[in-house]
C-alpha cells in the first residue's frame, strides 16, 4: 500500500512521504491563488474551488477567503453549501458535508491524529479519521472539530464549542467539550 492509501484508509503512515508532501504542496499554491482572487469576481472563486475540492454537488460551494486545507481532493460538499472567512479542513481523511450547511467565521475541521508518545510523534508516523457532517447543519463561529466524529442532520453547533464526539441530529449542541443541550 502507498503512504496515501494508508492515510485514506486509516492506517498509519508516514506524514513526511514524498507523494504526499508534493501534493500538498500542489494545493497550498491553488490555496494561494484562490485566496488572492478580488472578492467580487464570483466566476473564478467558484471555478477554482471546484477544482481544490473533491467534490461540489452544484457546483456552487461558497467559502469566504481566506480559505485553507491541506489536500483539499478529500473534501466532499453538498448542495448550497457556505463557509465564512478562515475556513480550516486538515483533510488527511475524507471530510464529507451534506447539503444546506452553513459554517461560521474560524472554523476548523481535523482529521489528522498524532501519538500523545513525543518519540512516536517526532517519528512524523500519524493516522487520518474522517468527519462527516449531515444535511441542514449551522456551526456557529470559532468551533473546532476534531477527528472522527459525525455531526447528525439538522444540528446547530454553537459558537466556540469544540466537538470531540458525535453529535445526534435534530440537536442544538455548545461547549468544551460539546454537548448537546437540547433536541430539536
């Protein structure tokens, strides 16, 4: 198996392997580009976005500049989909968005995990989990997500919550770590 098939896979693998670190090289240059178009100019934002992600269900994914991810191929969204400014996707595993979600200023999504072992750690050997999000979900400004977890449908995250598990849908779910305080 290549580093990359490990990675996607879930499997351990080496971080500092060369196929990856030229992909990611390939999309922080597409980043760059992306983030210095002029606001206004819709058609080349939309155009260049359908060629950073993986996969845009109308083609019409909105993100606010600035945005950031790290391979970007990995990154699945559906219809009507909108991500303000800051927008961060650690995309080592896939990160799949159902449709009619909307994301708040400084939001970052993780996949990536590391070894708590700093001998492990510095060994750059590490491990992907995917993030999935359901159709109808509002994620309110600052929230992290971290690796692994599943947000149901129709589900608000509030601000400045950090989700380290899932989420059921029809919730309204706040805090560090997130919990749901109440269904919907």
């Amino acid at each position: 198996m290549t580093e990359k098939e490990k990675m996607l896979s879930g499997q351990l693998y080496s971080a500092v392997d060369k196929e990856l670190i030229r992909e990611l090289n390939e999309v922080k240059n597409l980043i760059q580009q992306y983030n210095n178009i002029l606001p206004t100019d819709l058609a080349k934002r939309r155009q260049m976005l359908n060629q950073i992600l993986g996969e845009v269900a109308d083609g019409a994914a909105f993100i606010n500049q600035p945005f950031y991810c790290d391979y970007g191929k990995h990154i699945r969204v559906g219809k009507r989909f909108f991500a303000n400014f800051h927008f961060t996707v650690l995309d080592e595993a896939l990160v799949t968005i159902g449709d009619d979600c909307f994301i708040g200023p400084n939001v970052s999504i993780y996949t990536a995990c590391h070894s708590t072992d700093p001998v492990e750690r510095n060994s750059r050997i590490e491990w992907a989990e995917p993030v999935t999000i359901g159709d109808n979900v509002w994620i309110g400004g600052d929230v992290v997500i971290l690796p692994g977890v599943t947000i149901g449908d129709n589900v608000t995250i509030g601000a400045g919550s950090v989700v380290t598990r899932d989420i059921p849908s029809r919730t309204i779910a706040v805090g560090n770590p997130c919990r749901v305080i109440k269904h919907i």
